[in-house]
C-alpha cells in the first residue's frame, strides 16, 4: 500500500469539484481509459476578467489521481488564466503535502489537463497529445514528451521517467530507450557543465542554482515523505534552509540537513554549509 498523506486521503476519500461544468469556457483532456489514466478537466473563466471562476474534474484513475486532480481545481480557482499557466505539477504535490514518488504522475497529468484546458481557451495549439515517437507502447507515451517531463522535474534516471510519466511501467522493452533519451538529455545542456563542483560561480547563479536544486530536486523527495524544505537564504557559501511538514519535528531531521548540504556540494560547490532556521 501507497504511503499516502493525510490530505491525499482526505481529497480522494471526500473529493472537492468533482463533475462536470455544463457549457464551459475551456476544455482539457489528458490521458486514455485503455492506459489506465484519464483525466477531463472543466473551467468557468470570466471573460473580461480572465479570472477562473468555476473548475471540476472527471478521472478514471488511483486515489492519487482523484487528489490531484481535486487539488488542481482548488489551486486554480480564483486565479486569472495568466496566473493558472504557472501552476506546475509540483505545485499539486505541494498542496497534497507530498505524493508518493511512484505516483508523480498523477501530478502531471493534472498540470498537462490544464495546460490544454488554457491553450484551447486562448486558441493556441494544445500541447496533448505530444507530438513525437512513440517510446512506450503500453502507455503511449512520446519521446517528446520524456524529454520535456525530464527537463522540467530534472529526472535523471529510467524510474524517474516511469514514476513521472509511467514510460517503462508495463513490459519494460522502452527502457533502453529512455536511458538513451535521459542521456542526450543532459549531455546537451549547459547548465549541466555549471553544476560541477568546482566550476565558477557568480553569487546570482550560485543562488539560483541553489534553489533549482532545492525545488527540483530535494523537495519532491520529501514531499514524498510528507515532509518539505523551503530555501530562506543564502549568505555567501552559508545556506540557511527551514524543514517542512513531517520533517519538522522528526528525529531524523539533522541527517536530512546533511543529506540536503551532501547534494548542494555535489551539484553547485564543495564549499557550501547547510543549516537549519
């Protein structure tokens, strides 16, 4: 069984906005039935304003779906369709305090439904279904859209991919595949040369590479775990950081802070020191 948070529970026992807005304003759908996700997103969005008004969902999926898909519409109400477009996939995991890294992508299906939801209002080019090779044939899923899921949430291995998009969850055959896609990947991005240790930093990238890491690649692990970090600051090679959720009061939160710092000195310099507000 999933090691689910209390607010999974809740929102997939007691989901918010479920249904169907009759004569909507905008429309996304994501996902197949025959894949085993499916997820049909409808938005209530004032005209003049641009404000969403109204979200409800529809999903054929596990209970991380029904969350996710809950919490989206809760997210997004009350937002204007500018302010909706940032939403990210990670910001669902946040407001679920966590979702089990196995299940990430429920997340992402909620953030794609409403990504063609807004394309389609403004009458832009839906970004679903991707175009592309198909590399997974028991999920459908696009070399496409590998690539831009590992850009996105930084993934760096073959499990990663699968827990983001489900690629590689059924026979397994696309694995080779994804491994060749996560390579040329990160073999062509420049930033990667930047996240070497001992490569030369302004204080400007420094910090923003610092919290790219924080967000991409530390906080999705704890939220798994209900827990959280935030970045507070970042005072020459000090960085000051402040645990979150179940990592507040756990015993183990000095060795979570020097797990955090182990990674910061891997990916930006080896001078760098973590410690908690």
């Amino acid at each position: 069984m999933w090691d689910y948070t209390e607010k999974v529970k809740e929102l997939f026992l007691h989901p918010k906005n479920a249904g169907e807005i009759k004569d909507p304003d905008a429309v996304g759908e994501i996902g197949n039935i025959v894949c085993g996700d499916a997820l049909k997103l409808t938005l209530k969005i004032d005209k003049k304003t641009e404000k969403i008004l109204d979200a409800k969902f529809q999903t054929f999926g596990c209970a991380s779906a029904i969350a996710s898909s809950s919490a989206l519409t809760e997210i997004i109400k009350g937002k204007t369709v500018d302010e909706a477009l940032k939403v990210t996939n990670d910001d669902i995991a946040q407001y679920l305090h966590g979702l089990p890294r196995e299940k990430m992508h429920c997340s992402v299906m909620g953030q794609e439904a409403l990504a063609a939801a807004l394309a389609g209002y403004r009458g832009a080019k839906i970004p679903e279904p991707e175009e592309g090779e198909i590399v997974c044939k028991c999920f459908g899923v696009t070399d496409r859209k590998i690539r831009r899921t590992i850009k996105e949430n930084r993934l760096k291995s073959v499990e990663d991919v699968t827990n983001f998009t489900k690629a590689g969850g059924g026979c397994g055959e696309c694995a080779p595949e994804i491994e060749k896609i996560l390579k040329e990947v990160w073999a062509g991005k420049a930033d990667e040369k930047a996240l070497k240790p001992g490569k030369k930093l302004t204080n400007i990238r420094k910090i923003a590479l610092i919290q790219d890491i924080v967000e991409k690649e530390i906080r999705p692990g704890l939220q798994a775990h209900g827990g959280g970090v935030e970045l507070i600051d970042v005072d020459a090679d000090r960085v000051i950081v402040s645990l979150r959720g179940m990592c507040t009061d756990c015993l183990m939160a000095d060795v979570t802070i020097k797990e955090i710092e182990k990674k910061l000195r891997e990916l930006v310099s080896e001078k760098l020191t973590v410690e908690a507000e």
